[in-house]
C-alpha cells in the first residue's frame, strides 16, 4: 500500500502533533508525509501497523501490489522477531548478519552498526557495537517503570558533550528526541538524540531562531516563510535522494530571490 500524496502542516502544528505522528508517520523517521520520489509505504501483513519511507528501509523497487515488511515475509513466529538492540517488538526490522533481527532506526542511531550493503539495507552488522553499549542501562526506561527491561539490548547517549544519560533508541524515538543534524560534510546527516533535559533546551534555542527569523521576514517581504519551512523540512533521506542537499537548496533559493530582484 503506497500513499505519496503531500500533505504540508503548519509547523506549530507539526510539532504539537509530534506525539501522533511518531505513532501514525515512518517507523524510522517520523515523519508522516510521503513524496512521490520517496512514498510511505504500508505492510499489508495481517496486524502489522508498518509503514516506511522507500528510501527509510532500503525498499529498491516499491511493488504495485502488496507489500511485506522482512519481519512479515519472514513467516517466523512473532515471538521469535525482536530487536537485539531495544526492548520494543513494534517497528520496522530487518535481520542482522548474525541471523537475529534489529531495527532499522536502531541501526541507524547507533553509530558503530553499518548496514552491509547500503541501498537495501541489510543485513545489519552488529559486529562492531562495543561492549558498554550493552551494559548500560536506559533512564528512560528507567523513568517509565519498565526496569526490568531498561538493561535489554543497547543505548546510545545523549549528544549534548558530556551529557552521560543513556537510552535506547526506540525509547527516544517514542519521546521524540531523536533528530538528524547536518554533519561535518554537507552531505552528511548525523543521527542524534538528546536526554529530555538536552532536548527541551535544545528546542528552545530553536524556537528563539525561528522567531528572529520572522522577524526578518516582516521586514523584507523578499523572504516568504512558507517555502523557507518547506525546505528545511524536507528530510534529508529525500535530498540525498534528488541529489541534493539543504544547503544547495538554501543557495537555489537566494538565487531565485536575487534574480527577481527583491
Ligand atoms: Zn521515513
Ligand atoms: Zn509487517
Ligand atoms: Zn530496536
Ligand atoms: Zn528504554
Ligand atoms: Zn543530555
């Protein structure tokens, strides 16, 4: 099942609605829209809520007929099917290199593990996951009473420089801490994830960013607001796959704005 229509909320809208569409979007990230380039793609397994961006779970050719994820064309039993890297069973995994499974957002914000070949996404390689990953301990799991499967699987750390707060990566991902930041290169993501703390903190600085950005905009009509949020919504899964990134974007942009003359 394919829906690629585009649907572009307000963004206070999008993030009050953050909650839902962590529950309603991709299983990876998040994001509930899809693009013709880059559908939202369903599984039409029986019971199975799985729905991914085409370029989010390494789906080379979108069938037009109905679509499984691994776990559901896998036909092993569903107790069997859970992530070594998280204690969550929902979402959307692919199998490991060492015949177990993982999801694909946990592979993706744990950085040691790599996918074996990069446009399917699979196998996940696990093999170079360092030890103290598996032996701490999730706080957020912690917090919300689930102790007993807070040592399960493995955590990855807060972003914020010696921030020493651990979690696993769904537990994030359910919170809506988890971002992608531009890298080092400017076609580099980063996956990262903030402690609540780092998180709220770091959601305000931004919002501060986007009210000076306003400002600006009322006084030079030249900058239209609308289009500036579009573009720095497009996710980066998509702008690798038009071969473009935001910064271009950006550039093309101030391009069009410079030759209308405004
Ligand atoms: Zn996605
Ligand atoms: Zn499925
Ligand atoms: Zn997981
Ligand atoms: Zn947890
Ligand atoms: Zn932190």
């Amino acid at each position: 099942m394919v829906f690629s229509a585009p649907s572009l909320p307000e963004e206070d809208d999008y993030l009050a609605n953050n909650m839902k569409e962590m529950i309603g979007g991709c299983c990876v990230c998040s994001d509930e829209r899809g693009w013709a380039e880059n559908p939202l793609v369903y599984c039409d397994g029986h019971g199975c809520n799985v729905a991914v961006h085409q370029a989010c779970y390494g789906i080379v050719q979108v069938p037009t007929g109905p679509w499984f994820c691994r776990k559901c064309e896998s036909q092993q039993r569903a107790a069997r099917v859970r992530c070594e890297l998280c204690p969550h069973k929902d979402g959307a995994l692919k199998k490991t290199d060492n015949g177990g499974w993982a999801h694909v957002v946990c592979a993706l914000y744990i950085p040691e593990v790599e996918f074996a070949n990069v446009s399917t996404m699979e196998p996940i390689v696990l093999q170079s996951v360092p030890h103290e990953r598996y032996n701490k301990t999730c706080y957020i799991c912690e917090e919300q009473g689930r102790e007993s499967k807070a040592a399960t699987g493995a955590c990855m750390t807060c972003n914020k420089h010696g921030c020493r707060q651990a979690f696993h990566v769904t537990c994030a991902q359910f919170a809506g801490f988890l971002c992608e930041e531009q890298g080092s290169d400017v076609d580099n993501v980063k996956y990262c994830g903030y402690c609540k703390y780092h998180y709220s903190k770091l959601r305000h600085k931004e919002r501060e960013k986007h009210k000076a950005r306003h400002k600006r905009t009322a006084e030079s009509p030249a900058l239209r607001p609308s289009l500036t949020v579009t573009i720095e919504k497009v996710s980066p899964f998509v702008s690798s796959l038009l071969g473009l990134n935001k910064k271009e974007k950006f550039w093309q942009c101030g391009v069009v704005v410079k030759m209308l003359g405004l």
